[in-house]
C-alpha cells in the first residue's frame, strides 16, 4: 500500500474517531428472564421524537472494531436515536463451539430490547429498524425472521427493514421463514471469516421469497471495510432505511 492510500485511509479514521467523541450518549438497562442487560442510546441533536435504529453487535462486542467505523455518527446525524444493547451481559460471550440454544438466547434478549425500546420517551414506537454487524447480521436477521414469519408471545414493535453486513441468514431460518422485512446485504468480497457465498446464499432466499432487498459485494474487501467501501457501506445503510422507516 503506498503513502498516499495510507494517508488517506489515517485520514478518514481521524475523522470518524474524532466524531465518535463528540457523540455522548446515555446507558440504561432492562431485565430478561437471564439477568440485568445494559443498552445505549444515542440521540440526534435535534430535539422531539425520532425513529428507532438498533445496532446488534459483532462477537467483538459492544466496544469492538466496528464502534469506529462511522455507522453509529452517520445514523444520529440522519435523525435516528440509536439503540445499542450488550446483549452478552446476561448469556455471555459466543464462540463458535457453543450450542445453538446460546444463539437462540441471544434473539431473545434482543427481542426484549426492541420492547424496551418501543416503552421509551420521545421514539416511534410502532417500528423500528436494526442494522447487524457479523454475528450480529446473523442475529438481526434471525430475530426479523422470527417476529415476522413466527411472532412472539410478547408482542414487539414491527421491523421494517434489516442492514445485515458481513453476516447472513442462520441456517435453522432458512426452511422455517415466511416472510421478512426489506434487507440490505453489505459483504466484502475477499472476507476470509464470513465468505462472500453467505451474501450470495441469502440474496437466493430473498429471491425465492420475493423479499424486497438490495445488495452490494465490495471487491478487495474483507471482513470490514476500509477506505470508500467503509463511506459507501454508510451511505448506503442510511439511505436504505431512510426508505422503509422515517
């Protein structure tokens, strides 16, 4: 990589960093049938009532990589309040040798987040959107599938659509769905931790669903992005959901 690319790539995080610390939010919590979990939420500057964003994490976790990509700043300053909930609080960790039950316990706590979104002031509380990150583009997808194609008992505010990047489709979904909300597919096409076929799988299932959904593979990207990827990847989230939820 030359100078002038590392230049620009130190640049743009400089920038994104230094907006992430102008970004203050506040720290709530709610309870599952686990334990206590800690949620996040971030507001546009503007005051009155916004429309409900919640971001699911990657198995980094709350704090990881991706807190410094600019999704977070970029969706707060389209007019969303943002959700962020530490759904590892009460279950703990993933790993990949873990049992299923872990996973499906994991969609539970955040279909109790979105309720304890949709019980907070000054939000629209009759639907939300969610954007996954890795694991948590599994998870999201997973728990719009479940609230659409198999409600809960509990009822939760409706998902009008799913950003889902560098994840895809849990595999006990795919049979099982009926419908899903609007999804926008961000994947790198050199990602060596998610390979680029889960992107492809899951655009198949939409298809054979008739699934309103759009897609966007970045070349010489891998399991995050970088540089235009990372800017384009924002732009696009923000406008997706600008379509479906306002």
């Amino acid at each position: 990589m030359n100078f002038s690319v590392n230049l620009s790539i130190c640049l743009l995080l400089a920038s994104v960093l230094a907006s992430a610390q102008n970004l203050i939010g506040t720290k709530g919590a709610f309870h599952t049938e686990r334990g206590v979990v800690t949620i996040e939420r971030f507001d546009p500057k503007k005051g009155g009532s916004h429309p409900a964003i919640m971001v699911v994490h990657s198995g980094a976790g709350p704090e990881g990589d991706w807190r410094h990509s600019g999704v977070l700043e970029d969706l707060v300053s389209a007019g969303y309040s943002v959700f962020i909930p530490h759904y590892f609080d009460d279950i703990g960790k993933w790993s990949p040798a873990d049992k299923p039950e872990k996973f499906l316990g994991y969609i539970k706590t955040l279909n109790d987040a979105t309720r304890y979104i949709a019980r907070q002031p000054d939000v629209h509380t009759a639907e939300i959107g969610v954007v996954g990150i890795s694991l948590g583009g599994y998870l999201s997808l997973g728990l719009a599938e479940e609230t659409r194609s198999h409600p809960p008992h509990l009822r939760s505010p409706a998902i009008r659509a799913v950003v889902e990047m560098y994840g895809g489709m849990p595999g006990f979904a795919i049979p099982r769905m009926t419908t899903m909300p609007p999804v926008l597919i961000l994947h790198g096409e050199d990602d060596d931790l998610v390979p680029v076929s889960e992107a492809h799988k899951l655009e198949t299932v939409l298809q054979n669903k008739s699934i309103p959904y759009q897609i966007k593979v970045y070349r010489h990207q891998g399991h995050g992005f970088i540089g235009d990827a990372l800017q384009d990847a924002n732009r696009r989230t923000v406008a997706f959901l600008h379509t479906y939820i306002r």
